[in-house]
C-alpha cells in the first residue's frame, strides 16, 4: 500500500535544509545552487516515484519534464480544466480590482508571497489542466489566503464566494487524482510544503489510505526569528525591522490544530535536540540512516543554525542582540 507523509514548514523555516537532510538524507536533488550569502538552499522537496507525472514548472525548459510522457486517462479532468479556467481569470481579477477599490499601493507587484501574490495565480491558470499531476499547493493557495486578510471585511458577493467553492472543488479534484494514481501505482509519496492542504488546496479534499503529517511548531520568538529569515531571502527586509513586540503565526497555528504530530523549531534548531531531530527522520522511514548518522547529523544542523544567525546578524544587526537572548 502506498504511504503519504506529508511535513508542514513555514517559509524561512528551513523546508529546504530538511528535505536535503531528513527527506532525501543528502542524496543530490538541488534544483538550484546554495545561496551562501543568505544561507538558502534549493532542494526538490517531494521524493516519490510520481515525478514521472510531474509537469516540473522550476525546470526553465518544461519540454523535458517527464509529464509529457504520461497522459491523464480521466478526461473528466481535462474538460473540467476547461470549465473553471476563465473563473479562476474572473477570480484573479475581482482580487486586484478589490484591492484597487481600497488604494491599495504597489498593485502590480507579484512575487511567492507577496500582497497580491499575481504571479501565483498566473501560474495556476495557465497551468490549470496539469494540476493533477503534482502538488500544486505553493501557488494555488494565492487564490485563498487574500481572503483571510485583514483588507476582507466579510462582504464579498455571493456570485465570488459560489466561485472559490468552485475552484477548491476543482483543485481538490485533482489532487485526489493524484493521489488515486499514487495508490493505483503502489507509489509512497513523502514531501515537505508550507501548508496543510485544506488551507492551499481545499477544506474538503479526501485524503488516501496511510496518510500522515508533521508540522514544525513555532512560537512567537521563533516565528519572529523566521519571519526575520524569510524576509532576508526573499530580498524583502528592512535592516531595522523585528525589533518590536513579537507576533503570532495564524497559519501555523491553523496547521498544528490539522496536523496529527508537531516537532519544535527552537528544539530542533536553538536546542539541537537529539530526539526532535530524530522525530523528522523517522516521519520519512529514515530512522536507520539518522541512527547510523546521528553525530554528523547533529553537527550539520548546528552548523546550519549558526549559519542561520550570522545571516541575521549581517542584515538586521539590531534584532540580532535580540535573538542572542532567546
């Protein structure tokens, strides 16, 4: 029977440091180089055998992506693509024009995780009839989390409202697929993402036989600490920022609530703690490897958390005296 174990990580969290470690156990699966000035790595975070359904969107020439061999035989799929591509258009745009109607600044600005997070959507909508083929969660929840936003005062129009129902039902569509394939196939699937899918993908999306999830556990120091990371990454800081009081993480408190086990960012990373260390490779069935491993193991991860703090301390000298002191 195929196994899904899925590992929720914030952004600035350390999603790709862990799928290089826990996930994969250092065998090579960049996508990209080491950023050593920010201390970013870029690892493929899904090891399954499924990739050879993969559209592979990262790859600059999706022409070579394995996906063009292996077609979708539910042609229910296909048409409905069809169908909800111009509400997904139509959904994008009420999202820009609401935010324009509140004078809202920087409209046009995209980026992952940005306020308006336009390139996101992009990508879903003209990527719409291959979303069973992977997970897709990284942008389709931009369709969503405007929602959740403090700019959304519960007024939206019935007709829009009938419309996101309709996209998640669809997105949910085709993540079971996915999953239906994975089982068909005796495909285990393992990943490391951001979120819990019923917040990125759909709130009603049935999940397969042997399916389980983890997720990194913050508090408010440590999601200041990882917020301050993220920012640095994304090229998105401001030197003197983090300074003030702390502040909650609504996302990673809805995903400890849906996940079934929850392993600490500052043990694992602050504390290098033996036993949360282990937690996360055991989740991956590569308990043996850390066993075999352990005090190398150990080593990398404090290294990784050293590292960690140097970046703070070269891009927000101010908030570093203030982290030396969790």
């Amino acid at each position: 029977m195929a196994k899904f174990r899925e590992f929720y990580v914030s952004p600035g969290a350390g999603s790709n440091f862990l799928a290089k470690h826990c996930l994969w156990c250092e065998i090579p699966q960049e996508w990209a180089p080491q950023d050593i000035s920010t201390n970013e790595f870029f690892i493929n975070r899904v090891k399954s055998d499924s990739e050879v359904m993969a559209y592979d969107i990262r790859n600059s020439d999706p022409t070579t992506a394995p996906a063009k061999y292996y077609d979708c035989p539910d042609k229910s799929i296909l048409s409905e693509s069809e169908r909800i591509k111009p509400i997904l258009i139509e959904l994008t745009e009420y999202i820009y024009n609401f935010y324009k109607s509140k004078g809202a600044e920087d409209l046009n600005d995209g980026g992952d995780d940005g306020a308006f997070a336009k390139d996101d959507r992009k990508i879903v909508i003209d990527h719409c009839d291959h979303l069973w083929r992977e997970d897709f969660s990284v942008w389709t929840h931009s369709f969503f989390h405007l929602f959740e936003s403090e700019h959304f005062d519960n007024d939206i129009p019935g007709p829009v409202v009938e419309q996101i129902r309709e996209v998640e039902d669809y997105f949910a569509m085709c993540r079971e697929y996915y999953y239906s394939e994975c089982e068909r196939n005796d495909w285990d699937m393992f990943q490391i993402c951001h979120s819990h899918p019923f917040l990125t993908t759909s709130p009603r999306l049935k999940f397969p036989n042997d399916f389980k999830t983890l997720v990194i556990r913050l508090d408010p120091e440590t999601n200041m600490f990882v917020g301050a990371l993220q920012d640095i990454k994304s090229d998105n800081y401001e030197p003197n920022a983090y300074v003030g009081n702390f502040g909650d993480n609504m996302r990673n408190s809805q995903c400890i609530q849906l996940a079934d086990d929850t392993v600490s960012y500052r043990k694992i990373f602050f504390e290098n703690n033996v036993e949360e260390i282990r937690k996360m490779y055991d989740f991956f069935d590569n308990a043996d490897y850390f066993e075999e491993n352990k005090t190398k193991i150990m080593k990398e991860f404090k290294e990784y958390h050293d590292n960690n703090m140097i970046v703070i301390k070269d891009y927000m000298p101010l908030f570093y005296e203030r982290v030396k002191k969790f």
